[in-house]
C-alpha cells in the first residue's frame, strides 16, 4: 500500500467479499502496518441458504457489531461485470451492482475478479506457510507468479513485476479448451461432449469440484457401472476406501491439475505458482502419489524451465478477502466513487491492473 493510500484510509474499516458458486466469504477488515490487511471479523456464508448477495452482507452487517456504520464494500468474485450485472455460470443467484448499492445504503461499491483479488494477496504468498507440491524445487527465480485454483470453477491469475511494483493479470482460464492428454481423457472428453450436446468442453468441466464429479460420472459411465456417488468429498472419501472409480476419478483429476497448470505457466512465463485452495486440500494426500508433476512438466522442450518452478497449495480460508481488501486500497484512488442511489454502475465494475 502505498503512502498516499495510507493518507487516505488511516485505519478505516471496510467489508470485503470472496463470492463463490459454493460460499462466500465477507470480513470486516482495514489496513494494517506494513502494508498488510488486518481481518477484525470474518464469517463463511453457504450460498445456497441466501437469497443472494445482499441478504448475506446484510447478515454479516446486523451480525457484527463492528460493522456498524460501514459504507464501502470490495466485492471479489469469478466473472467479469458487464454494465451493472456480474456474469459467472457458477453463481446461484444474479448480482446486479447498482441493486446492491442501493439496498445497502452503500457510499462505495467495487468489483474484482476473484483470482485478480486472490492474486493481490501478497502476504498469504508467504513459502514458509504454503504446502510445498513440488519437493525438491522450492526457490523461484525472479518473474511472474501464477495463482491457480479449482474450486466450483477454475480461476487463475498472473502476478508480473513492473518497475518496481506489481501488475495483475486476471484470466478465464476455466472457459478454455480441455485438453486430454491420454486415451481414457480422450473418451472421457467425448462423454462430456455427448452429455453437453457440442465440441466445446471447458477446462473447468474436468479441473474444479463439479468437474471431479464429472470425471467419475465419466468414468463410470464408459465403464458400464452405476455412479453413486454426487459430492467432490464423497468422492474423495470413496477413493481412500479403495473404490476403483472414485480412485481413478481422482488420479485422473490430479493429472489434469499438473497439466493445466504447466500449460498456464508456460503461458504466462510463471516462475512460481500458488494453488488457491479450492479443492485441493481435500485431495493433498493424493498428489504426491499422482501424475500431476509428471504431467506438469510435461510439455515438450520447455520441461527445463517448468522443472524450476515450485508450485505451493495455499490453505488460508481468507485469501479472497484478504486479496479484495488489498486489491481495493491499492485502487482506491484511481476513481471518485458513486453517491448512493446513484445507478452508473462504473464505480463498481471490474478493474484491471
């Protein structure tokens, strides 16, 4: 955070939101000494028992007593805002910015793309608190950081050092191609593209949470067998007890995670990457024993450059709003917001670095 930030918002509190398919996560925060954003409250909110955006930060306002009184809200959350309205496929419900505004009494409303908010995180990039993936290979050279994460979609951003400061670059890498990489992802591919009705399956139909389900639904069905199992942990839990499509369910998830995540690197020149959480925690044990290395490194004559990258799964339940907070003091200044009641939705839409 820069001083002139600093001037503007001393200790000043905020909201800050990490808006996902499955939960959203709101804290009361402000900035703290040496940059850092200190959370002075936070609670985990499952979607699907909202009516939306509005009631939940509602909640959290009539719920924390420190939250009185506050006005301005980051938002961070997969999509891009289009005039007034925040498009994700992932979301249960519509979030229309000006509505927002208004029903909350808001002086200031801001958008971000939830890996661009993720990736401004900065000090919950920290080695010494981040699982290692990649033993062995735990110093990065100089250069772009990857944050990568499958979750209800699959979100990714690039950290690029400029003279001196940083740039983020937000993607949507979940609505890329998927891109098998063997004979059974190969058949796997042609079963979602039949269940689909077209050619396009995205990335994040095979690497997310859905898409652990959509491998061994996959599976099973090319097998002949019955899938039973409806949930990414059920899953997880049926593949440590041995079942054989559950087991390969997530073998094969895990060898598409190494290979997405070498593709966006060389992409991006990373040097090192951060995992954002998601899902991967719940699938931890099984990397070291999967082809996802192998199949990250996997890419041709840029093998020697991949096999300098480390690649670390960060498991901080408050990266989102940590990375909202951080991405909304570093713009602070850029624009005047919106009075209330005021419907232009520019003050709120999606910023790029």
């Amino acid at each position: 955070m820069n001083a002139r930030t600093q001037a503007r918002h001393g200790d000043a509190r905020f909201l800050a939101a990490d808006v996902g398919g499955t939960h959203t996560r709101v804290g009361l925060v402000r900035p703290g000494a040496g940059g850092r954003i200190e959370v002075l409250a936070h609670r985990k909110y499952a979607c699907a028992d909202h009516p939306g955006l509005a009631a939940i930060l509602a909640d959290f306002i009539d719920s924390e007593p420190g939250s009185a009184g506050v006005d301005r809200v980051a938002v961070a959350c997969a999509g891009v805002a289009l005039d007034d309205e925040v498009v994700n496929a992932n979301l249960l419900w519509p979030i229309r910015l000006s509505e927002l505004r208004r029903g909350l009494g808001l002086r200031e409303l801001r958008f971000v793309n939830d890996f661009q908010a993720a990736a401004h995180a900065a000090q919950c990039m920290n080695a010494d608190e981040a699982t290692l993936l990649t033993p062995g290979i735990d110093t990065a050279a100089p250069g772009p950081v990857l944050v990568v994460g499958p979750g209800t979609g699959l979100g990714a951003a690039v950290r690029i050092p400029h003279r001196g400061e940083v740039v983020v670059l937000p993607t949507e890498a979940g609505h890329t191609a998927f891109a098998p990489g063997t004979a059974r992802e190969i058949a796997i591919l042609h079963w979602l593209q039949r269940r689909g009705g077209g050619t396009h399956v995205a990335t994040e139909q095979a690497v997310s949470g859905p898409g652990l389900v959509n491998l061994y639904q996959a599976i099973c069905a090319l097998d002949g067998a019955v899938a039973t199992l409806r949930a990414p942990a059920a899953i997880s839990a049926a593949a440590r007890a041995g079942d054989p499509a559950a087991a390969e369910a997530v073998q094969t998830f895990c060898a598409l995670l190494g290979s997405v995540i070498g593709d966006l690197a060389v992409l991006s020149s990373a040097r090192a990457v951060f995992i954002a959480g998601g899902i991967v925690p719940q699938l931890k044990d099984f990397l070291p024993h999967s082809a996802f290395h192998a199949r990250l490194l996997d890419k041709g004559v840029m093998r020697a450059a991949l096999e300098r990258v480390p690649v670390r799964l960060i498991e901080n339940d408050r990266l989102g709003v940590i990375g909202a907070a951080s991405w909304y003091l570093e713009h602070a200044h850029e624009r005047p917001s919106a009075p209330v009641g005021d419907d232009r939705p520019a003050p709120a839409r999606e910023d790029t670095d």
